[in-house]
C-alpha cells in the first residue's frame, strides 16, 4: 500500500534542520518535518523557579504554540482567550518531561532553561517533531554555556528524538502527516535515547483498541525512525555532539 | 521484595466499589483502591455541545477534580487560581477519551453524559481509579435511561477499566500506591477493555529511560490487574453489565 | 400543618456527624442534615496570611464549595467558569467570619487554620451545616495541636453552631430543606455560640417583606435548634470539648 | 456619650439626595450621607436576561463599585485585578435583591433596570446608602418609562430605604461613620419597607456576640432612621412617588 | 459653518476645574469641558514599582475608567469583563507618558504618584480633558508635597495640556463633542506643553487620510486650544503654579 | 553623522519580502527590516462580526504578537499571563484601523480577513514593519478571492506602508532599529498611503518635547521612506497591484 505522499511504512519526511535561525537565543534551530516547521530556541536563565532555589540544581522547561495560520484553518490564539488549551499544556509538560529525562540537573547548575516550540506551519506530528528540535536547540545553547567555561560537566546524558506511529487502514505505519494522523485508527507518540530506550509512550485507541502484535509493530517503527532523526541531530551538533554522555542522569 | 503495604508484586490494592451513593445523578459510585476515594458521577443532559449539534450522536465527556485536603498538604482549589492545572486537563481528556473508546455514540443519540470524578482522598492511583471507577457511573446511568426506553440499542460496547504499573527499584509493580509512586523509576497507566485490547498506553521515565524488557514486565502486570477490576466491575453492575457489548463502537 | 418530611415546626432533621473521615487532615468531619451532606476538614499551616505577619496571632478561613452534582441539576465547575460565584464567595466569607468569632486569634499563634466544607449532596441549607461542621473540624484540628503541646491555651472561646429558619406559607419553620426553601418567603441563616449570643443573622424577604413578630419567631426556633446541634458536637466531641471556653475572644 | 461629629445615637449624618445627575440615564441620584457620596443610575434596558426570555416578566439587578481613591488609602481597581472582590460581589447581590422586593416584575414589563452605584467618596455606610439612594433612580427611572405609557401600572409596589446600626462602646447608635464602624463590635444593616416591614437584616458580631435585647435596640433606632429616610426619598421622588403602591409584589 | 453648539471652529467649550473634590486625595479636580466631567484624583504612595526600586526616582501612572451610563448607552464594567479594554489600556498609558514628561522623575525622589481618570459623563474628549484635569491633581498633589518639605526641588518641569481637533465636513475644528467626532473624518489628540512643544500626536484617518495643509490647520487650532486651557490651570493652581518649571525635565 | 549601522540619516535598512510563506493562508508574505523579521499572514473567513451582521460589508482585523525570544531577553507569553498587554492592543489596534483605511469593506463582501503579524525577531520598528508587510498579504488574499471571482470590484483603494521616523541626539532619522530607537528623544510611526496621504501618525516625545521644525522633518524622512516601501510592495504584487484603486474609500 503506498502512502499519500509515495512514501513507504517505515520512511521518514524529509527532515530538514537549520540551526542558529534566531540571532539573540543560546541555542536555536528549525526543523522541517515535510510541512511541519517548528522555530525551537532555548533561552538560558540564571536562576531557577522557586521550588529548586538553593538545591544546586537548574531546570529544563517547554512551551509550545501555534501560529494562528499554521492550520488549514485559522485558530483563535490562546492569549486571546485568556488561557492555554488542554492540548498546549499536555503538548508543552511532555516537552519538558521528555529533555529533563536526558539532562543532569545538578551538572547544569542553578539555571533555568526554556525551551520555545513555535509550530510556523503544522501537518502532523508537530509534537515530536517539537522534542526533536528542542533537543538540538537545548544542546546548542548547553553547548554555548560550555564554552564559556560556565559548566564543570557538560549536562546532557544522552541524544533524544521522538516520532510519532500509528494504524492507518490495518498497517503499521512511521511518522503520520496529517492527512494520514485524522484517519489513523491508532495514534502513538514515542520519544526514545541514543541509546535506544524509551522515555515517553502516548497511545490512544480512541478509535478503535488495539492488539498487543500491534503495539509491538509501531514500536518497531518508532525505533528506526527515531535513531534516524538522531543521525541528522549529529549531523547538526557536530562536535558538541561528542561532548553527549559524559555524565549520566542524576 | 515485600512492598510496603505487603502486597505482592502482581497484587491490586483492596478494591471497593459502592454505587448510588448520590440520590440525583443518573449513575454513580463511590470507587476505593487503598486509601485513594474518588466519587464517580454520571449525568445525563438531553444534548450535545455545539460541534455535534444535527448529527444524530452523542457524546460522552469527563471532568476531574481533588478536593483541597485530598492529599498530605492541603491543595489550593482551581477555582480560586482561575484555571485548571495542566495535570487536571490532561486527566479529564484522558478518561473522557477512554470512556468514548467503548461507547457507540449514535447509539447514545443526541445526549450528553458528564462524568465527575471527584477523588476525596488521593494516595496514588488517582486517574486510573477514575477511569474504572467513572465506566461503573456510565453504565448504570445508561442502564437508567436504556430502562426508561430511550434507547434502542445498548450503546456501550465492551467493559474498560485502567490500573497503574510501574518500575519500583528494578522490579515491576501493580497498582502503585503514592509511596510506591514517588520512588517509582517509571510510571504507566494502562486502560484496556473487556476483550483485552488497548486504549491507552502511557509512560513515562523521566527518572530513567525503560527497555522493552521491562515495557513487558509492566504490561502483562496490567493486563492481569485490569481483568481484576473488571471482575468487579460486573459484580457491581449485575444485569446492567449483561447488555454490554451488544453494538460494537462506530 | 404537616411538613414534606412530616417533621414538626421545631424539629431537625436527623443529624448525624461522623469524625475523622479524612486520613490527612488534622480535623474532618462528614455532617449530614438530612440528605444534605457536607465533608468539612480542617488544615493547619504553620504561618499566617501577609496581612497578619509579624502580630502574634494566628488566623481562620474557609473555603466552601459544592461537587456539579450535589443538586438536582448538573452544575457547572467554578474552576472551569474561571472565578468562583457571588453565591460561594458570601458564604465562605460568612463561614470564616463566624469561626473566628469563637477563636482567641492569639492564644492560636501563628498558624492558620483552613476549614474546607465541600458539599457532597445538597438539600438546602448547606452554609448552615457547613458552619456547624466547620466548627467540629475545628475544634479537632486544636485538640490536636494541643495534644501536641503546640498551645499554650486551647483558643476556641466557646461552641458555634448555625441553623436556617424561615416562613413557610405563614408559619415558621426550623432547618428548611430544599423544597421548603424554594417556596418560603422569608429565609433566615443564624448563628450563636453554646453561650446563645447571636454571631451572624442574615434574614432576607424578597418574596415578601416579614414583620417583628415573624423575626422574633424565627429567632425562637434558631435558638431551640442551635442548641440541639450543639449537643450533638459536644458527644462528637467528648474531652475536646471540655476545653472550650478556657480563654475569652481578644 | 457624644458621638464623634457630636451627633446623638439615635440621628442620622446630614442626607442629601441630588437628582438628575446624569444626562443619559433614565433615572439618576447624587447621594449623600456625611461625607459618603455615591452616584446611583438606573439605566433600562428593553430586554431580560436569558433565564427570563419570554415570561412576561421584568429584572431589576445592581453593581456596585467604590472609585480607587474614594476611602483614606487608595485601592487598586476590580479591573485590574481581573475580578470582582467577595465584598463587592455581596453587596451588590444585596442592593438587587432588596430592590427587586419592591417591584412588581409582571408589571415592569419585559426590561431590565439596571441599578450602578458607585461610591466617589466612602466615609461608612457605603451599601446602605447605595440601598437608598438606588431606589430613588429606580423610582425616577421608573416615572420617565411611565410617562412615556410603556406600562399599565407603576410597578413599584412600596418605599425602600437602607441604613446601618451597632453596638459601639455598650450603645446601639445610628448610621455609623467610618470612625465608628472600625470600633463597632456589632454591625447591623438593616433594609425596610415604607410600611415599616423588613426586607434584609445582616447583623455580624465578628468581634463580639450580642444578645437579643442589645438587637431589639438595635432594631428600634434602625426603624426611626428608615423612615426619616424615606421622607427624603418622598421630597425628592415628588408626584412620581405618588404612583408607589398602586400595585402589590407579585 | 456653525457647529451643533453654535461654537466657532476655534473654540472651546466651557470648560471648568474645581479642585479639591476629594477629602482624602492628595490632589484632585473635577474638570467639565461642556458635558464631559471627569474626577481626577492624584494618589502619593512613598514607595516605587518593583523595577524602579533603589535608584533614586519617582514614577507617575494613570488609570482611566468610565462608569458605566457615562455614555448613551450603558456599557458594560470592564471588572466584569475581566479585563481592560484595548480603548482602556491605550488611553492610560497615553495619560501616564504625557504627564511624566513634565515631571523630574529624580526631584519626586522614591514615590510613585497615581492619577486616577474617572469618566462620570462623556460627550467626546474625555481622553484630552483627563490629561488636562490629571495635571492640576498632579501639581496640587506634589504642592502638598512640597509644603511638607518632603521635596528639594518642585520637581514640574511644565505646565501640560491636552486637546482635541479634528475635520468635520471639510473644516477643521477645535475641541470636538461626541456628535462632532462620530462624524470626524479625521480625528487628533495633541499633548503640549506650556512652552508650546509637542509631547503627544496622534492623528488617525480611518474614514479618510488627510494632506499635509490639513495636518497644519490642526495643529495650529491644537496650539491656540492648549494654550487656553493652560491659562485655566494657571487660575486654579494660583501661586502653585509660581514653582512649575523650576528644574528640567532629567 | 554616521549611524550606528552605517545608514545614512534618510536611508531604510535592507528590506526583505518573501510571498507565499505559509501554505495554508490565502496571503502570506515574510517581510525582513533588517534584523526585524515579520510573518504576516492573511486568513479569509465567509462571515462577518456580529456588529456587523446582514449590512452587506466586509471587515479587516488584525492580531499581533512576538515569539518569546524575538527580543535580546526572553519575554513571557501572553497566553501565560492570560492576557494581553497594553502594548499589543495598541499596536493590533493600529494595524486593523490603518489597513481598513484603504478597503472599501461594502466592496469587500460579507466577509472578514484576519492579518496576523507574528514578530519572529525583533530589531525595532516591529509595528511599522508589520503593517507594510500585512498589507501585502491582505492583497494577496484579496488578489485569490478575486481571482475566484468571489467579488465584483477589486476593494483595495491604495497602496499603504509604514515606518518609523525619530530625533536621535539633534538629528532626525529614519527606520530606527532598536539601539537607535531606546536613545530616541522623539519616536514616531507614521502609516501614509500610495497616494501621500496620512492615514495614522503617533509621535511620542517622552523624553523631551519636540518643536514644530522637528516634527516637519520628521514628516519628510517618513515620505521618502514610505514611498521606497511601497515600491517593494508593487515589486512584490506585481498584476495584483495593478487592480489597487479600481474603487474609493466608502
């Protein structure tokens, strides 16, 4: 069966990543995955939130929004009514969950840093494509702090990618665009290490439950396609991306 | 390794399902799993929200709230910071999602049933108890309203219950209680139906990345659990439970 | 005449108290009137509100709060309305209000007590039996602190308790329950101390203005059942209560 | 015992009521008691509230707000801390329903009035004064939509008037003056009819409880002070307040 | 041409200032320009906003606020909407940034003065008529300042005025009322000082762009309109005046 | 005098337009100022405001906003704050009243185009660079629907831009970027049309008034500038732009 868009099961998008597109941040970089483009920069903070104050340890944090356009149809902002919707804060606390899983938060010291995901134009997977992005993002700007001789140990334990999988028809396929995700029958968000274990799975059934050789299918799916999108990470960090691994998670 | 309330690796916590415990909603039942209380309410409005208007279906909606000393430390209320938390909206689409999974809108017809799940006392466990908890409110609430020939046919289409799993030191547990949790490395809730499919699958390690081995482990303690807890679940519903599975899900 | 639950002009309706539902609380009540039912708890943190830093005394408040389905009807979540209703903020005004007119604010020291009393069912006059919960949570929560050596004098002057009264048809009546409250023409809410001192009177005719003689009869049922309610607490009570009125209010 | 501005316990401040204040609104009042100064605009409104739609039935409904720099320290405005105090929410929920006791809502018609006072300057007594001198806009608003025949009969059913009393030292006194009311240790306000019938009393003995004959003083001087009240009220409203009674409160 | 009030294209309308109408307000006015009436209070609080703390300055704020039937149409309160409006938040900083533009914010030293704009009836102007009225509040506030030696030097740096003008028809006119300005093409709100320099311009051609000749005929009728208004606040302000432009602006 | 970017006195700095940005939006164009970069995109819906509802008119609004880190220091959401702030009502505020300025709106049909203009980076003149770039893609939208012969007469009247002009020590400037722009005595954003009409002009001396010789200057750089925008816009618009001015302003 051939996909919308000619691709096989198991292929990716075309993954595009330009690094240092925003001339104040630490670390940025945007990342195409087909249409989805996502802006992530990450912004170095000297202190931390109240709760970690005086603990030696810094914090890793998310946000994520959409541009109003960046949808078939147009979306109202979320400033505009006056809060965030379920869907940003569930997207923006997995961000955030799934970078501090990879960071030694006593090695980066008492700072704060903030992780921005702004989707500029979105068809499908714009939350792990936003994971994926904010990772080179955060290891840019660590990698800025380090060589500013800020840091003893270089914080980040392990590369991280995520993608999404599902069961479109009665197939296990990689990395849904739109089209495809608003017919999956089954919908799965994995974020994995470098070194190939899980930190995050999301699936839902909404549509239809499904079966154990299913679950094991996408997963197979979502590794390849993760260690992918962690080749062109390295492709991208370059020799920052040697200095990953030198401590473990706390 | 024994666990600290002396329960097995594979051993659910004591479970007590009590239902009518409200005299004007349609469905409800107090739900306790240890010393986690949660009231489970299901309320029927004869409409739909706007987005469904015309069409014929139902819908099937959750809402998810503590009380303020649920927990050791008293808990400021939502309603006084002017918002919910994105931990209470990720739950309430949750179980909303979960209950849908098994329900036959257009065999609802155009009616609204609002599930409460209020938790009296919290001590782990929390939003998978709602869900088990909030699927015994719905079907005696459907049972009412399938008594009073509203319906044509029974719209719930299999039983659904949830439990947690997680990874305790390097062992795999059932049911974590909030002591268990807080030192848990990974932590999962499974929801699955009647038939042993899945509906929602969600982990996380932000503690420490897991491997398929122990992804394994995790689901087979809850598959065992969720069975478990629908055992229960027909005990309570007595014939109610008897016309589930008539239709299956659209 | 007859009342809907054939109750006479002077009686109550069964009351019933139940101490210590909650097990992280320092003082918790359920309370029921009939099948108004109301969990209040009682919280003490060790500091005191901004406006109060610094002076040697110590403070209570109460929140108060009904689950969507205590009523007859759904009702919406204030948390999810973003503000709480004028309905909720005067009564947990009236609720702190009356409480600490039977605290020595300085013999309690610098800690605040937080009463919460979330309405479980309602069948009218829920503020009423909150205060009179309130005040057994109270009251346990500083038997409490007191066992624990925390106070130099047991600061609660003396019993509280509170009662609707109303003109139903041209009689008045004790403790309205919902149908008689929705067809009387005057309501009035009372509170007073074991020592039958009024603490709050709030009496409102807008269906129809009352006459002197109309109060002065009302006044005389609140008082009668005032006292029986405090009977009540102090069996709940027992030697907790013995203390009660060792220092006068500052 | 003389009273701080030498006024006798049982008189009233200097009253003054300035009609037609505004030229927009139907009906408008300057009040003023002492040096409290209140703007009353009854502003109508040919529609109801939704829950009334097509009933036949009119609204009456109150706001209430004090100008930032109206009291001794300047008080941030409810604007901009995005929501309505629980004070402000009270009172304005006791000016309505006080007002709406003297309406005959069939014979309003389906409009709305809307009553706005707003306090320029507060020396004590604030609600209460609104109370009064919103009766009056009511009442003028009320002749200029009768004069214009859009009613069969004037809906105004009797007098309205509004003042606080209290216990302050061990004498009851009459209309508090800020100084007084922050020694009070009771504090009553109390609403009445022309026919001398009471429509509100909200006595609060935060500081101390009081007894039956310290609130039967209480009683009498409130009862003087209403009527002198509404004699002023009779002086300014002229031929309009002729037409008052003609109907009864439905 | 001869405008709806029989005005000539260059004149004002009556405009009066009445000062010292608030008992508690450092400084305050009530300013008419025909049927617009606004209060302006001037608060003095001996402390400054978080980012000003420790160097030494002063600050000076506005606040604008119409009540609710200062217009034809009763508007709602922007403290139930919740939130300010664009029109609101517009005016206020304009009123803010005008009036500190006299003002050495050094010679004030560490106080912040508020200038509260309250709108009590509108017929067009009311922006221009608060940042006249706010400047007498603020001079009279920092006079009673200034005799209680709190200050070195009078820190006014010049007197300020503000006025409309506009083009009706094809004339442009000075002073606009709400009848003028609904039908303006064009619409300018000019801030000057009492030397004759432009502090604020803002012209909006929404219905219509203007031409340059245009934009000299109203700024010519801006500068004489000024200039007349500050020989009001010259009257009102009498030999506090005298000490206005002691020092310059830092 | 050289400034800091070695611009002359009356030179832009590099302007960038990018059409067709955004898939999805009917017009779109990135607009680069420098260092300033701008998405703008435009949305057509098929209905109006309820304000404007069955009058047969269109309507031209627009939205504003900057990406957390578009500044040197990272800035909080305003879907964080839950509101707001003053500055970008302003500003969105100006936007959609200067591009009306040029749409005859009964022309346009009943339909609304929403401008989005979404700061990517910011180096000053984001407001001014956003209403030149909105422009473009209001033309474009309004060139697709056109071409979809939704409407009769092509609505746009002019061509319209906008930029900043200042006093930076004794020398007026045009374009400022953000260095210039925080030591500018007098800041003023001027919008004209292709014509050389003013359609809005801000000026702000709040560091030091500004004389009439100043301002005129002023006007000239904005002039020139305007009108090497506008060229860029027909550059980019090419037969699109033909069709501007068909019909006049309503």
């Amino acid at each position: 069966m051939l996909r919308v868009d000619s691709r096989k099961a198991d292929e990716l998008r075309t993954i595009t990543m330009t690094p240092h597109v925003n001339k104040y941040a630490e670390g940025s970089v945007m990342i195409e995955a087909g249409d989805t483009k996502v802006i992530c920069t990450a912004s170095v903070e000297e202190r931390v939130p109240p709760f970690l104050k005086g603990q030696g340890k810094g914090w890793v944090t998310a946000e994520y929004s959409m541009l109003p356009r960046a949808t078939q149809t147009r979306n109202q902002r979320e400033a505009n009514r006056g809060k965030l919707s379920g869907r940003t804060m569930e997207i923006q606390r997995l961000i955030g969950r799934a970078l501090r899983s990879v960071v030694n938060l006593e090695a980066l010291g008492e700072r704060t840093i903030h992780l921005d995901c702004d989707v500029i134009q979105a068809d499908g997977g714009t939350r792990t494509t936003s994971i994926t992005g904010a990772f080179v993002a955060l290891a840019l700007a660590v990698g800025k702090i380090s060589e500013q001789h800020k840091l003893n140990k270089f914080p980040i334990t392990d590369y991280l990618a995520s993608v999404s999988v599902g069961i479109v028809g009665n197939q296990a396929m990689l990395d849904l665009n739109y089209a495809e995700d608003s017919t999956a029958k089954v919908d799965m968000n994995v974020v994995m290490t470098g070194k190939g274990a899980f930190v995050e799975l999301q699936g839902t059934g909404e549509e239809a439950p499904f079966t154990k050789d299913e679950l094991n299918s996408m997963m197979g799916l979502a590794e390849k396609g993760i260690q992918d999108m962690i080749e062109r990470q390295k492709q991208v960090l370059g020799t920052i991306g040697d200095k990953i691994g030198a401590v473990t998670h706390a």
